[in-house]
C-alpha cells in the first residue's frame, strides 16, 4: 500500500457538497484516479455522489477544469499539427521522380540511423577473456591465499578457501574459531563438483573494468561512430535536396511562381479557354478521319495559313468556332465567365506579367540547384570511398592489449563485439542505399547538363491550343517550366494561357461585353452643336460589341482604348460618318474595313507617335477630311505615310497639329483635290513652305503658331485661295500685302494674334477681301486706305492701341461687323452711323464719354457692347434700333436704366415674352 492510498483510505469520507439530496458520506471512486500533475487538488477530494446522479465532487470538477484552462495554451490540436505537413505538398510540383526518389531513399537511411543508434546506445557492449598463456610470470594463487570474493560464483573463483584465509581481524577469537569449525567440516564430508574450463583468477569488477578498457581501445572506431555518421550523412544529404526551397533569394521566387501556377491551373479562365480549344481539336481529328494518309499534313498547313492571316470572323483568342460547329461538347458554365473570375483571370495575367519581368532576367535558381545536386554527388562519392575501407573493420572478435598488467595480471584479451553481427548487415544496406542514391543523382546531372534548362519553348503548346502568340521564356522562368513539366506537363500548358496576349484579349472582351451592354451605351449617347448623335468611350479595355448595335450612331470617338477592334459588325452602322481615334490604335477586320474604307467621311487621329497611326487610314478612299495631332517632326516625316496618301482620293480636308520644321515634300500628292489645308504648330518655327506652290487648289490656308515674321511668298502662288490664316506668328510687318492682289478669290485675311504695328496703305489693292482680323496687335493708327476696300463686311480691330477711329470709316456701306473693344476711343466719328448694315458693334473698354443720338440710324443692329467706358447715360435713339435686345446689349445695368421706359420696354420685350411663355 502506497502513502497516497494509505492517506485517502485513514482519512474520513467528506460530504458531498453538490448533492442536496442525501448527507450520506461519498463512496471512493473505483479506481481512485491520482492526482493531475501540477492540480493542488487533495486526495480527499476524489468521491462519487452516492445519490446515483453521477455528479463528481465540485472540489475536484473546479481544480480539474482550473488546470485545463491553465495549460491549453500548451496543447496542440491534431489541426495544428496536420498543418505543418502542408509545407512538402505546396513544392512537390517542383519536384521530379528523382527528387522525390532520393527522399524517400534519403527517409530510409534515416530510419536505418536511427535504428542503429537505438540499438548500439541500449545494447552495445563487448566481452573479454584474458590469454592465459600470458600469466605463467606471476605466481600462482594457493588456495591457502586466494580468497572467494563476495558475490562471485564458484565456477569463476580460486580453489576452496580455508577460515584460514578469511578476514576475520574485526572479530573475536570464539566467534572465528566456531565459524571455522562450521565452515569446513561439511567439505569434509560431502564432496563438490570441481568447476570446468580455466581460471582466469579475475573477479567481476576486473572483468567489468576490462570490457570499459577494451571498448576504447580495441574496438574501431567506425563500429562504435557508425550510427551517428549515418545520421549525420543522411541529414546533410537531406538538407542538399530541399536547400533551394529554404534559401530566400530562391525561396521567395519559387513560392510566388508556385501561387500563380497552382491559381493559373484552377482558373475558370484557363478551363474555358482550353475547353473551346478542346472543341477545335475534336472537330479537327473528325476532319482527320474522313481523309487520306496525306490528310494531315495537309490540314496542318491550313491551320498555319490560318494562323498567320485569320479571318474577319476568327476571335481574338485565336481559337476558331463557327456557328455550325457543335458546342454541347462545352460545359454551359464555361460559355459565360463570371465577373469575379474575369477580374480575378485580369489579375492573374499582371501577376505572371510582372513575374516574368522579375524572374526571367537572372539564372540564380537553376546554378543553386545545380550546386546541391554536384553537392550531393560529391557527397556520396566520399562517403562510398571511405565507407567501403571500413566495412572488413567491422568484426566480432578483437584482440585487445590494454596496458593495465599491473591491475589484472594479463597483458592480452580476446573480445567480442555483440552488435557486429548487425551492424555489418546495417551497413552494407547502408551502402547499398547510398549506391542507389548516388545513381540518381548522376542521372539528375545528366538531365541538367543533357539539354538547355535556360530555355523553355512553348512550340507543343502553341500547336494544340492553337494560342500562336505565347513567347518563349528564359533563364530561372525556363528552368522552373522545365521542372514542372516533370511533375506534370498539364501544368504549363495551362500556364500558357496566361503568357498569350490573344489570350488576354480574348478575355478582355468578354469581361468588356458583360459590362457594357446595349442599354448602357444608348445612355452615353448625346447631340454635338452639329445635332449628330454622338457617343465618346473614354479608357476602356476594348471596343464593346454593343457599339456596333447603335445603328443610327453619326459620330464615334475613342480615346485611350488601347486594343480597340473593329469586327465586320461594324458595317451595320450605316449611318456613321466621323471617327475620332484620341491614343487609340484601333485594328480592322477585312469586313469592316470595305465598309468603312466607302462610308467614312471625316477621321480625326490623335497621337504621340507616328507608328500609332493605323495603316489603314491611308486607304479610306471615300475620306473627305483627316485630321493628324501628334509628333511628325522633320525626323519623322517620312514615316507619315503621305506618299500613301493618294490613295485618298476624295480628300478634300488636312490637318496637321504638329511641330513641322517645313512642308512635308509628299504633300503635293494630295495637291490636285485639297482645298483646304491646316497646319497648327506648337511653336516650333516652319520654314520651309516652297511646297505650298505647286498646291494651287487651295481655298482655305491656316499656318497657326508657326513662327513667321513675314507673310511666306509661297502663298501668293495661290491663286483660288479665298481665306489666309495666319494667327499666333511674328508677324511685324505685312509690306508684302500688295502681293495680295493676284489672289482675286481672297475674301478673308486673318492676321491676328500677332505684332503688327502698322498697316501699309497697298491694302486698298486686295479688293476682293470681305474680311479683314487684325485684332490683338501693335496697332496705334489707322490709314485712309483701309476704309477704301469696297466689299469689306467684318473688321475686328480689338486689342491695340488705337485712339482715334478716321471719319474714313463711314466709306464702308457694307461693313456688317465692326470690333473696336479694349483700344483708347475717346469719341466716336459721327460717319461711323452711316454704316448703316452694322449688325454687330463691339466699342468695349475704351475712353468713351458720350455716345451721339445718331447711333439710332443702325437699325439693323442686333448686338452692341459699350461695358468697360465712361458713359454717363445711354442715348435715347437706341430705341429706333428695332432688333436689338437686351441679351445682346453689353452695357452695364446702372446705364441700360437711364433709358425711357418706352426703350427699355422695347428692349426687353423679347426677353419678358419668352420669359412669360416658359412660365
């Protein structure tokens, strides 16, 4: 009986306190259960209820449970400790047979290691026996002098000892005498067997104090280190194969590349994109079937045909399905990508897009790998040599010569080692794991060395899934494609979905698709002032189908949409005439290009290259008007496509906004049908314009923002010009104006927004001009001469410095629009009120004080602005101007009061009958 028992058993029985029942003592459980290591619960406390609810005494419940909360900290779950076999699972598709191979061997040897240690660390020992030969120098022992140690038996010891050899000098004389007495008269009387075999006169502790001795000395060492060799062996073996996971450099790179592969080959994207693939190839081995031995090759050119000029209707995936091929083959569910899955696929290709980038410019991951296989091989070679010497070494008998002749009497032993036997055996499997490892590792140096691991081409994969597109890749992204293959060769194929830009396309129109539909874009369709109906898509993946459904659409303007395409849809919209392709290199199918090439009539390209101007712009025979902005400096202009211009043979309008050196020399091919030519720089100074003569049809000619100084002599080669704009120049002097008299067409000369300082008098030579900008120069005076041009209808004079306008003025019956605003009048000549056709009269912000009654005589003015002068009042004859209204009259609110109220009436009446029938 233990204490613990004996303490529970004398002790009295509590009562059970969680029981109201019965006040009965509590029986002992049957067995007592001990005490939790670590529970201050006490013996006492270990009771059953005897009421018969089972309920355990709350002392021991509370202690019990007190515990378990204290050490759940400290307890893994099996989820716990099954997750931490997740790690080998996640690369194993970077693992070939031979890595996976060499584990399971390298799993074997530790095992063997182990197991040799389990057995040398509990059952290793030897035995030895003295020669006898050797003791024939010492005397022999007598039995009268040799003594029987205690413990020993008698087939080990001396002859019989006598009482006369016992020690007995701590006893008295009576007590020896009798003991020696009792001793030896049974030998006397009965006889013992004699013990066989030889004495070696050594007693236990010697030969226990022998086998320690002859351990260390005559055993070798291999027999008594084998074991933790083997184990070290193993483990730097098995450190060598998985290095390359471990590593960080390598380790980081192959976890992101290990994510992205196992999310590219579950992807919905990369099931339907093969799927449909899938349909092409059934389809194909049919076709096969049906034809001749030569079939094959035959068909196989096709598809190459095919691949290099597909067809209007062939999708951007590169994968072709007609309407009459059948699609039940094709799960339904793979028909139609969800919205998360599409963005989830989008986020997949940036991924493997910046993967690339970062991978596939070094080759750290291939040299380590193959740094750890020559390691390993190296590694079995050292311990195959070493380990071969040292298995004859390994035997059961030993002669041991320990030099401890003085304590025993022996020089020489023979000993036996009881775990020879095993570790022989151990060792040679052993060695027999180590052959089998290195093998595999020359062969996996072989395969490194074999073929070029740096690079990866995806030819068998282009081939069946039909994506032409996917690149070859390189270095450490080559190398892990090439150790995937190993695993599986499903995997890349799955990963070159995602390395195929038709692939991405593909995907981008369908999410396109799903996102703008028809209603939609019926929304986002608006009236321009021309009242066309118009619709402008702005930073979209593509162009949605949905577009080419608005049949009635009249303008169409696309801009950042980098991958805009349009399919032989397009040639339902009959009603499209004008373009606008804003950074947007827009790709035509063969359809829809014969339909815009006869339809359109107006293309505006805005670019910031020249190679983003698409090719097929220079074939639009049908174009009337084409507007080019962007980049086409000197160094460039050969690159602009001109001499493909005359394909255009209906152009009638060019734009260039740019920044021209000089006149593009294959311009003049347009220069029998171009009427109108526009030429915005951005300040970049044009000088050479000789070009400009051999265009003499010509009507409208704008030179914006070019730097002149002078009016360019080319123009006066002209000779159907009929409007000149030259605005935003520096222009100081226009001496050559005089020249303008052989343009007899010339209506309109705009030479605004220069630095005029004076007009010459030789202006009275262009009769034919009707109107006349020179507003926003240098001006400080007017010449008579000017107000001599009989046919002038608009001159704007804004923006200068002149203070004084000539009576002159009233010499032009016809003029119609007269702009003198921000100048420094300070009175108005009473011949200006015989211009009596003015419509228009700007006299803002200048020195106006009084403003004479004769203004009444512009009957026919429906806009006047006099805001910005030093007007006291307004004159009463502005009444007699019968069109003008208040809207149009540009005058501050104190002065339009100081009208009678019959004028004010009649002023605002327009305004107050519109007002009322909005009401």
């Amino acid at each position: 009986m233990t204490q613990t028992q004996h303490a529970v058993i004398s002790q009295p029985r509590p009562l059970c306190r969680s029981c109201p029942i019965t006040t009965r003592p509590c029986s002992p459980r049957s067995p007592p259960r001990p005490p939790i290591a670590g529970s201050s619960a006490r013996a006492d406390a270990y009771w059953l209820c005897p009421s018969g609810n089972g309920a355990t005494c709350c002392r021991y419940e509370r202690e019990e449970s007190a515990w378990i909360k204290r050490h759940k900290g400290m307890m893994f779950t099996l989820t716990e400790i099954a997750s931490l076999n997740d790690i080998q699972p996640t690369y194993r598709i970077l693992k070939p047979w031979w890595d996976v191979f060499m584990d399971y061997l390298g799993l074997v040897m530790l095992m063997l290691a182990i197991f040799a240690m389990t057995m040398q660390i509990t059952n290793d020992k030897v035995a030895c026996l003295p020669y006898l030969e050797d003791s024939e120098s010492f005397p022999q022992r007598t039995p009268q002098t040799l003594s029987t140690p205690q413990g020993t038996s008698p087939s080990t010891t001396a002859p019989l000892v006598t009482p006369a050899s016992m020690e007995t000098k701590d006893l008295p004389d009576s007590v020896v005498h009798e003991l020696h007495n009792t001793y030896v008269e049974p030998r006397q009387n009965v006889a013992q067997p004699q013990p066989t075999g030889k004495k070696t006169n050594l007693d236990f502790q010697q030969y226990i104090f022998i086998n320690q001795i002859c351990y260390h000395v005559a055993l070798p060492w291999y027999s008594k280190y084998f074991p933790y060799l083997t184990l070290i062996h193993t483990i730097v073996l098995m450190v060598s194969s998985n290095f390359w996971f471990k590593y960080p450099k390598t380790s980081s790179k192959i976890e992101h590349f290990v994510s992205i592969l196992g999310r590219c080959f579950e992807s919905p994207w990369t099931t339907k994109a093969l799927s449909e693939t899938a349909c092409e190839d059934s389809e194909e081995n049919k076709q096969r079937l049906t034809h001749a031995a030569s079939g094959p090759k035959q068909v196989s050119q096709e598809e190459k045909e095919d691949g290099a000029n597909p067809s209007p209707s062939t999708p951007m995936l590169g994968v072709k399905v007609s309407a009459d091929k059948p699609i039940t083959e094709v799960p339904s569910t793979m028909t139609i990508l969800d919205k998360k899955d599409g963005e989830q696929a989008k986020a997949l290709f940036e991924k493997v897009r910046k993967f690339r980038a970062h991978v596939e410019d070094s080759d750290f991951i291939y040299k380590l790998y193959v740094a750890q296989t020559i390691v390993k091989t190296a590694k079995f070679i050292l311990i195959l040599s070493y380990t071969s010497t040292f298995l004859v070494k390994i035997n059961f008998k030993h002669e041991c010569k320990p030099d401890i002749q003085h304590l025993t009497g022996y020089s020489r032993f023979f000993c036996t080692h009881n775990l020879a036997f095993m570790l022989n055996k151990l060792l040679i499997s052993y060695m027999a794991l180590i052959l089998i490892y290195g093998m595999t590792c020359l062969y996996s140096l072989f395969w490194v060395f074999r073929r070029p691991l740096k690079e990866y081409s995806f030819e068998k994969v282009r081939e069946e899934s039909s994506f032409s597109d996917i690149p070859d890749v390189k270095n450490d992204f080559a190398f892990l494609l090439h150790m995937v293959d190993q695993y599986d060769q499903l995997y890349s194929k799955r990963f070159g979905v995602f390395l195929s830009e038709v692939s991405e396309n593909k995907l981008r129109e369908i999410s396109l698709n799903h996102e703008w539909t028809f209603e939609k874009l019926r929304q986002l369709v608006t009236r321009n002032p021309q009242d066309q109906l118009e619709l402008h898509l702005f930073m979209l993946s593509g162009l949605p189908n949905a577009v080419f459904d608005l049949t009635d659409l009249e303008v169409l303007k696309l801009e950042l949409i980098p991958d805009a395409r349009f399919t032989a849809k397009v040639s339902q919209m009959t009603s499209l005439l004008e373009l606008h392709l804003c950074h947007c290199p827009a790709k035509v199918e063969q359809t829809g290009f014969a339909f815009l090439r006869d339809h359109l009539r107006c293309l505006h390209v805005k670019f910031t290259d020249v190679a983003e101007i698409p090719g097929w712009v220079y074939l639009l025979r049908s174009l009337r008007e084409l507007n080019l902005i962007g980049n086409l400096n000197s160094e460039n202009n050969k690159m602009i496509g001109l001499e493909s211009m005359r394909d255009l043979r209906h152009l009638k309008t060019l734009c260039l906004k740019s920044n021209l050196t000089k006149m593009p020399t294959n311009i003049t091919e347009l220069s029998p049908h171009l009427i109108k030519l526009v030429i915005h720089n951005d300040g970049t100074k044009l000088m050479v314009l000789n070009s400009l003569k051999k265009m003499t049809s010509l009507i409208e000619l704008e030179l914006h923002n070019c730097e002149l100084e002078r009016i360019p002599h080319a123009i006066f080669s002209l000779i159907n010009l009929q409007e000149l704009d030259l605005k935003l120049n520096n222009i100081r002097t226009i001496e050559e104006i005089i020249s303008f008299q052989h343009l007899k067409r010339l209506a309109c000369l705009k030479l605004w927004h220069n630095k005029i300082t004076n007009i010459p008098s030789s202006i009275a030579q262009v009769k034919s001009l009707e109107a006349l900008h020179l507003n926003h120069n240098k001006l400080e005076s007017l010449p008579p001469a000017l107000f001599t041009l009989p046919k002038l209808r608009h001159l704007d004079l804004g923006h200068n410095s002149i203070s004084v306008l000539p009576p002159d003025i009233g010499l032009l019956h016809n003029l119609q629009y007269l702009a003198i605003n921000m100048n420094k009048l300070e009175v108005l000549p009473k011949q200006l009120f015989r211009c009596t056709k003015l419509k228009v009269l700007c006299l803002a912000h200048n020195a106006l004080t009084t403003l004479p009654e004769t203004m009444g005589q512009l009957v026919q003015l429906t806009q006047l602005e006099l805001r910005g002068n030093c007007l006291d009042r307004l004159p009463a004859a502005l009444g007699n101007c019968r069109l003008l209204r208040k809207s149009a009259l540009v005058v501050e609110d104190h002065l339009f009061e100081t009208l009678p109220q019959e004028v004010k009436e009649s002023i605002s009446r327009e305004t107050n009958v519109s007002f009322t029938s909005g009401l």
